[in-house]
C-alpha cells in the first residue's frame, strides 16, 4: 500500500512517483488518468474507485461533444466538481451534484460562474485529483463506493463559499426539481431529479462538514433570489455553504449519494468515519492496486507500461454502482428494489463493451461480474427486455442490436456460477422476439429491408451475431429446435451479400437493391444502411461465421484480398452528416469506433495468421499513446482500453461469446494473469521488440502449440504460453485448417 502523508497529498505526482521508493514498487504509477481526457476520447480525470457510483471530477462548463465526460484537455476552466461523470461515452449526461469553491458568495448561483487553472497546477492518478485554481484556492478530492471526500484551502482573508449547483447540467441534461435541506450546523442533504438521455434520473446526496456552517443561503434557480429554507414554491434550487476565514486550514467535506433517499444518503456518510483524508486516499490506492496487480507486466519500455495500465484502469470505470450498500436501489420506475444477493449496477454501454470488455471481466472480475449479469437480468424484469443501453437504469435504446444476449451467453456457455441459465434464455429469446426496433420485420424477411426500417445492414448484421449466440446457449441446455431455428437467423448477413459489388448492403423488402451506393457514405441519417460506420467496415461484421463470409467472395484468397484492401483504401469518408465516431482510420479500417475491432483477427481464420499479426501491432502502435489524446476515438466504458489491454497481451475474443481467445502480437516480455481460481497464467514472449511482430513458434506448457488462439478452458487451468517472435512472417505456423479458430461455417 502507497503510503501517503497529509503534507504531501499537494506535492505534484511526478515528485511523488521519483521520491517514494516503495511507490515506484507499484504497478499504479503506469496508469495515467489524463490519457482519454483530450481529443475525441471523453474520459474523466477525477478520483473515483473501481466501479465505484461517486466519480468525484471536475467541469468545464462548456457544452458540446467533446465535453461528454464534462471535462475536455483543451479547456482550461472549471465551473465546479460533480459526483457522477460518464466514462468516454459519445453522449453527455449527469454531471449530477456539482460543487465549486469561491471565495466569496457568487451573485448569480444558477450561472456557470468559472475559474480559471493551468494543467501544471494539477495532481492525479487512480483515486486522487487536486488542482489548484488561479484564484489562489487548492482542492483536492478521493472518493470511495458511496461517497466523495473533499478537501479544500482558500487564501487567508477570504469569505470560503462551497456552492452547490444542483442546476448545472451538460449536453442532453436538464434539472428538472432539486432541494437542499439543513439537518444541523455542519450535515445537510436534498436531491436532484433530473431528465436527458436518459428521461427519468434521481440522484440524493448527504454533506457534512469539518467545521461548522456560518451561513447556508438557498437561491431559487429561475429567479436567482435567495430564498427562504422552508420555501417550497420553486423547482430549482441551489445553495451556498458559507464559512468564517479558516485562515488557510483546510476545510473537509464529504458528500455521499444514494439511489434510494436522501435518509440513506446521509447513512451513507458513514462509509468514510473520521476526517482522515489522506487514510482514505491510501485506501483507494489500494485498491487501484489490486485492480492492477491482477494483470502484471514485464517490459523494458516504460511507455508501453503506461498504455496498458492506463487502459487497464479504464475497463474498470463501468459499468458502475446503482445501489446503496445494503443493495437496496429505487430504479427509474421509482420502484424500490433489493437485490438478492450482490449489488446493482449501471451504466451498459452494450453495444461497445460486448466485443472486448464483457469477455475481459470473465478472467478480471469474476465476484463483480456475476452482480452484473444479474443486474441486466433484474432489467429485463423491470422493464420487460434485456438493456440495450442502460443509464440510471432507463433504457436509452441507444445503438443497435441486442447485445446484452452476447454478454449473457459468454457467461453461460463459461459456466458462470450464480446464474440461472434457464432463466438467461427465457429473458434472451424475448428479446430476439420483440415488437420493437425492426425485429419483427427483420424476422419476417429474414434481414432488415431498409424501407421498413433506417440502419437496416447494422440491424441485421448485429441481430444475426446475437441471435448465434442464443442458439449456442439453446443447444448447451438442449433446445434442438431453438438451436436450429436460431442459426438460421444467424446466416441472415447471407441475404446481404452483393457478389457484383462484393459488399453487404441494403436491401428493400422486395429484394431489390437499395441505390444509388457508396461503400464510403456514411449517415447519422436514419435513412442511412449503417449506423457509425459505412460498407467498408460492416461488410466484416459477421465474427461467429468468417469462414461462411469468406466464401460468400468466393475463396479464402479473395476475401483476404479484400481484408487487404481495407487498410489500403482511400481514409475519406463521404456523407454531409457523415458521424465523427468514425475515426481512428487506417484506409477504411475505423479503430476509434467498435465495429472495427475484430476485424484485424479475421486473416487468422482464413490461414494468414501473420497478417493478423502485422495489423495488429500497427494498430497498438498508431492508435494508442500515453498522452490526453491516447485514444483514436470515444473510450466507450472501457472497451477501446480492453482491445488494448488484450491484444497487448497477445490475444482477444473475435468472437466474443464462443471462448476463443485468438494471437495477434504480443508486447510484453512477460505476462501474468492472475486467475480467478487462484492459478496463474503467463505469458511470454521472447524478442517482442518494436520490429518484432511476428510470431515465429508458440508452446504451451513447454510443449509446441500450432493453435492459433487458446480457448477459456484451457487458460483457466493455468500455465505458460510463450511466443517467439521475430522481423519476418512465418507462413508456416498457423496455415493448418486444424488449426484455425471456430467459425459457424467450417
């Protein structure tokens, strides 16, 4: 545990790091909060812990698409500190109890009054932010599950004001009622309700603080008067805690929330129980810590250290709490719930984090994850259907598919304890079977026609994937008719397939095909075939059938040529209202934006294994850095990190629900996994330099390994893969069809 002193939480990091011999033993150095925060990537800087519901972090002020999180690197003010951030998101909401020190009372409490701050005055890393403002007052901020820990200094002679601004909101958001009540001179509570993205949002909070109140002043928010406490009339208000000159003592404040009440709110607080600040920055370093310690790599390239750390810490910023400790949680229904056993959670961004994050938390997260499968099912009963984008547990039905059902049948096909796989597969197969979101006619047609419904390639192509899983679970539990009814919905990317142009495209129902047609137009359009993304990249969306796409182009040798052309096609992309997702482009291959993700493992699956490995290590290398815009595209909870965070390794889930981890270049000279059985795997990789791609033999447990991936099963038991890599190709290792990854078709 990194030991901290209270004198030293303001020192800069960097020192830190450089002065403390048993800091620079840990693995938390390497991950960097920063990277994400500027360009396109919409991560947050502030102190939150894994997974946890506070994410206590600063704001801009400034709306926008590059101010999702609420914070952007190119900006340089701050209008206040909120409690809940969204993690890389492509959409703006929460930013939900927002607090801004001053020092003295600001006039206008419903305005985004702002200061100013330089990127030196800043401190962070996992569990811990400071900033000191141009205005002279230094803040500081840790957090654990329930509650955030605030601490601040203002110049000696100055008026302290903590303002809570329960009107700020960014982008979709709106507040729609807030209260803020006094319980005693130094403990007050209230709530915000809010609508946005998603409609129906309540946040309550509890604050107490070090030293008493001298005023506590109550604004209405429409007529920015102050108010009297007990004034009812309003539906916004705001509020300003007013202290004496503490004459540069720090004043403590933490502030706890709740789905629930504002009563359990306040019980909340007791989660931190003394003042301790620099305690609980320790023990959210810790466990950051653990969080790391359970992948430990080896490297003489320190920037490689800090890529992967940092995006090891962001596959662990969602999905994030929902319930109060007791796993009580009131959800957007305002039903009142319990959880049976464990804890309820948020924030699914499904339709990113099925590919790479979902398969991840199998090995990295297994307590965790079984409280998040089982609250996607909770959804389902809530609601009627499995979540396809779940905020404050409403459903946004943001993007497509129904991506839940993979999540869920990668666990049951791994043989998840604490599931009910029966009850998985009622709640999938109603799903699959919905009145809404163009399932009815995507099942009546057998594919999407694109005048019934807009996105009509994506739908299809993402209701095939998903409805393969469900037949991979129908015939686990022995569903024959099921399975086979499924699998033919699966091959519906079939009835796509244009030979002439060699793309998947639109089609209408009655069969002919949509026109005119660009492979580079794309649309946020709803009469446009694809959703953030165009023909060149959702022509590979078919992960559980490569082998049956392939010969759709009529050998192996043509589609691969295809996959070729891929990267080395013109990067321009057509379209007047053409989305900024599709980004990160290297010729027409889109890695800041998922539907890309696997396509670089496809050449593996069609015998050209090297070439799998050659894309891969680019895209490591060009796509990711150890800087504020280290991401090609919007982090998206944790799923551009977890292709990084495997395919830095060596391997990822091209097919996110079979079990298949397929090679594509690792990076480190050593990698160890510590699993959830206690056992350890590693992974080795001998001459893994920079111009060292390519695998040149792989063993298992010292015995030659001609596989071309590892399936779950076998990494569980534990063991040692090593690579051998090398400058040059060897087409030899890996062409062996026996060889090659599963695919529907084989």
């Amino acid at each position: 545990m990194i030991i901290l002193t209270r004198k030293s939480v303001f020192l800069g990091a960097a020192l830190l790091f450089m002065c403390s011999g048993l800091f620079a033993q840990h693995l938390i150095r390497y991950a960097d909060p920063t990277v994400g925060t500027g360009g396109h990537g919409h991560t947050y800087p502030g102190a939150t812990v894994p997974f946890g519901m506070v994410q206590l972090s600063p704001d801009n002020g400034t709306e926008g698409w590059d101010w999702c999180s609420g914070y952007n690197y190119g900006d340089s003010t701050i209008a206040g500190f909120s409690h809940m951030h969204l993690s890389g998101t492509g959409c703006g909401d929460w930013c939900d109890i927002s607090v801004m020190p001053n020092t003295n009372l600001i006039p206008d409490s419903a305005s985004h009054f702002r200061a100013r701050f330089n990127h030196k005055s800043e401190d962070k890393w996992p569990g811990y932010y400071s900033v000191q403002l141009n205005n002279g007052i230094k803040a500081a901020f840790t957090a654990t599950e329930h509650c955030g820990f605030h601490q601040y200094t203002f110049p000696v002679g100055s008026r302290p004001v903590l303002r809570f601004n329960l009107a700020f909101a960014i982008n979709y958001d709106s507040t729609t009622q807030s209260r803020f009540y006094k319980l005693d001179d130094s403990t007050f509570m209230g709530y915000r309700y809010s609508t946005g993205w998603a409609k129906e949002q309540r946040v309550y909070f509890a604050v107490r603080t070090s030293v008493p109140v001298k005023a506590l002043h109550i604004y209405d928010h429409s007529t920015h008067k102050e108010i009297a406490e007990n004034d009812e009339d309003g539906d916004v208000y705001n509020a300003e805690l007013e202290f004496k000159d503490l004459f540069a003592r720090s004043l403590l404040m933490k502030v706890a929330l709740s789905s629930v009440s504002a009563d359990k709110a306040v019980q909340a607080l007791n989660e931190i129980d003394d003042w301790d600040f620099v305690g609980v920055i320790n023990d959210a370093t810790k466990k950051w810590e653990q969080e790391f310690s359970k992948i430990t790599v080896q490297s003489g390239d320190d920037r490689l250290k800090r890529i992967f750390y940092s995006a090891l810490y962001h596959t662990c910023m969602a999905p994030v709490l929902y319930s109060d400790a007791d796993g009580q949680y009131k959800n957007a229904k305002e039903q009142v719930r319990k959880m049976k056993k464990g804890q309820r959670y948020t924030v699914f961004s499904l339709w990113d984090t099925f590919r790479g994050l979902n398969p991840l938390f199998t090995l990295t997260q297994p307590e965790r994850n079984i409280d998040m499968l089982n609250s996607m099912l909770a959804f389902s009963d809530e609601n009627g259907l499995l979540p396809v984008w779940d905020l404050s547990t409403y459903e946004t039905n943001c993007m497509s598919g129904y991506h839940a059902v993979p999540v869920l049948a990668d666990a049951v096909l791994k043989n998840t304890p604490g599931l009910d796989p029966e009850r998985v597969y009622a709640a999938m197969k109603k799903s699959a079977n919905q009145t809404v979101r163009g399932t009815q006619d995507y099942i009546k047609y057998g594919y999407l026609p694109q005048d019934k419904e807009g996105y009509s390639v994506t739908i299809t192509l993402e209701y095939a994937y998903d409805d393969w899983c469900i037949a991979q679970v129908a015939k686990k539990l022995g569903h024959e008719k099921d399975y086979e009814m499924f699998m033919t919905r699966s091959q519906a990317y079939k009835k796509l397939f244009d030979k002439s142009t060699g793309f998947i495209r639109g089609k209408n129902a009655d069969g002919s095909w949509v026109v005119p047609f660009d492979p580079y137009l794309t649309s946020t359009e709803a009469k446009s075939m694809y959703e953030e993304g165009n023909a060149w990249q959702y022509t590979f969306f078919v992960p559980h059938d490569v082998r049956g796409l392939a010969k759709e182009f009529g050998s192996y040798d043509k589609f691969i040529q295809k996959l070729d052309s891929l990267f080395t096609v013109s990067s321009g992309v057509k379209g007047e209202s053409a989305p900024p997702d599709v980004s990160g482009l290297i010729g027409q291959y889109a890695h800041g934006n998922e539907p890309s993700h696997h396509i670089a493992y496809m050449y593996t699956f069609v015998g050209a294994p090297w070439k799998t490995q050659e894309k891969v290590r680019m895209i490591v290398d060009s796509m990711y850095h150890d800087a504020p815009d280290g991401y090609a595209g919007n982090e998206d909870c944790g799923q551009m990190s977890a292709w990084a965070v495997w395919s830095m390794m060596g391997m990822y889930p091209a097919n996110p629900a079979n079990g298949e981890y397929v090679f594509g270049s690792p990076m480190f000279d050593d990698v160890a996994i510590k699993l959830p059985s206690g056992k350890q795997f590693s992974i080795k990789a001998k001459n893994a330099g920079k111009n060292h791609p390519y695998i040149q033999s792989v063993t298992l447990n010292g015995t030659a390994y001609s596989k071309t991936y590892i399936d779950h099963a076998t990494l569980l038991k534990g063991g040692t893969l090593e690579f051998v890599m090398g400058a040059q190709p060897n087409k030899k290792w890996g062409v062996d069809t026996k060889d090659w990854p599963s695919s529907a078709n084989n």
